[in-house]
C-alpha cells in the first residue's frame, strides 16, 4: 500500500512469515539458529535477534554464514581442514578462510566488497542491452519494471544454456549469448579478486593452499564466476553443495547440534 517501513519491522514481519510457512506444512517452528553476514557487528546482530523473537522464534544462536556454509562442507567431507568460504549473493561478496579443527570452525581470515552482486550484472547487463537496441522505446515504468525481471532470468537461464532469448517492451525477441553475457559482466567478476586475494595475502599463502572451496550464493552459479574462482584459489569447487542452499543447510545442522537431536 506504499507505507514505509523501519527495517526491523520488515525483518520482523518476514520472520513471522517464515514461521507461518513452516507451520502450515506441519511443522511446529518455535526454534531457530539465525545465520549473519561474516562482516555482521554487536548491534547488527542484537537487533536481528531481537527481530527473530519478536517474529515468534526462540533464537538457539547466530552463526555467521561461512560458518554455516563450511559445516554443510564438513558433513559430507570430513578430511578437509583449511576452507575458503566464497559467498556472492545478490548485493554483497564476503570471501573468508576458516580452519576446522575438531568440529570447531575458526575464521582466519575476512574481507568482502559491500555492493557487489547479482544487482549489479543485472544493471550492467540492461544498460548494455538497451544501449544496443537501434530502436528507442517510449518505456513506461510497468514495462521497465517487466524488462528488469526479463534480464533477471536471462541471466538465470546462462548459466544452464548457452543462448537466452529476452522480449523486449514492444514484444520482440532479443537474442543474447552466453559469450556475450560473460563479456559484459567480467568487469565485475575480474573485481571479485579483491577481496579473495587481500585475504590470502593476510595469511601469507598463496593458490592451492586450502583444502577445499566452497561457494555460496545465487552469483557463484554464473559458470564464469565458478571457473574465475576456481582459477585463484588453485581447488575445484565441491560439485555436491548447493550454492543457493549451502548456509540453510549448515544452519539446519547447527540447529540440530543445539538441540540435542545431534551429537556429532
């Protein structure tokens, strides 16, 4: 209806709609394990537990996502002691460096970029279509808003196949490959060493030096982020874990441990 919102109110209201969801299949959803960006602060964290419970979750405890995503890692490969967590969600890159040792995952290193994500090779992506477009449209805002959610899913669509076709506001077809989609974005994607490369240099140890990596986020999909990552850290990416569903799955294994149901 157009209100505005305070933060905490939306993310309360997503919390209770999260526990409405669970219950109408059955579940009985009264405890949770929250998870939390690696770069998440004391009050950050406070008010987003704070949210939880007033959503109508009892908190179990935070964990930070790399943490999450690693023990999703660990419960399929035990042997690995040294991660590199790299996480490219829709807005922001966090790459971190955790340790396991005897079921305890230790952060030794962070670093990320603060906007970065899959908006920004959506932006950069319709910017570039528009501009090759030798007709120009008279684009109202339903038909913008419709074109952004169309670059969307064709770059969903790349990274499965190799030609994606868009429509257009004035319902024409817009062929775009995948060759030129990578093009577009390796902008972006050649930035993302940043961050990975401030933290092996922290540590002092270079490519090849971690036993495993593992990716997280809907971006990590995109098959030139994959083999751009894979190039740097020197490991191929564990082909068995989620991007879209690794820290979900780790929070799901703390949430187990916490409650007892797992004594591993």
């Amino acid at each position: 209806d157009g209100d505005a919102l305070q933060v905490e109110e939306a993310a309360t209201l997503l919390f209770a709609e999260i526990r409405r969801r669970a219950e109408a299949t059955g579940v009985a959803a009264r405890q949770a394990v929250i998870t939390v960006p690696a770069n998440s602060k004391g009050r950050a964290r406070h008010r987003t537990k704070i949210c939880a419970g007033m959503g109508g979750f009892e908190v179990l405890g935070l964990i930070n996502e790399p943490t999450a995503a690693a023990m999703a890692y660990a419960q399929r490969n035990s042997d690995g002691r040294n991660y590199v967590v790299f996480d490219w969600g829709g807005g922001t890159l966090d790459v971190t460096v955790l340790q396991a040792t005897e079921g305890v995952f230790i952060e030794r290193a962070s670093s990320g970029l603060p906007r970065s994500g899959g908006l920004d090779f959506d932006a950069r992506l319709n910017k570039a279509v528009t501009e090759s477009l030798a007709q120009e449209f008279e684009w109202t805002a339903p038909q913008r808003s419709a074109f952004r959610l169309e670059i969307e899913l064709a770059k969903i669509r790349l990274s499965q196949a190799e030609v994606a076709t868009l429509r257009l506001p004035d319902g024409s077809p817009y062929r775009l490959t995948r060759d030129r989609f990578e093009e577009i974005v390796m902008p972006l994607i050649e930035e993302s060493r940043v961050p990975l490369e401030r933290c092996f240099r922290d540590l002092g140890v270079g490519p090849g030096s971690v036993d495993a990596l593992v990716l997280v986020g809907g971006t990590c999909k995109i098959p030139a982020v994959r083999s751009f990552v894979r190039s740097l850290v020197g490991v191929d990416p564990d082909p068995d874990i989620d991007p879209m569903t690794a820290i979900g799955e780790g929070a799901a294994i703390a949430a187990s441990i916490l409650a007892g149901d797992n004594q591993d």
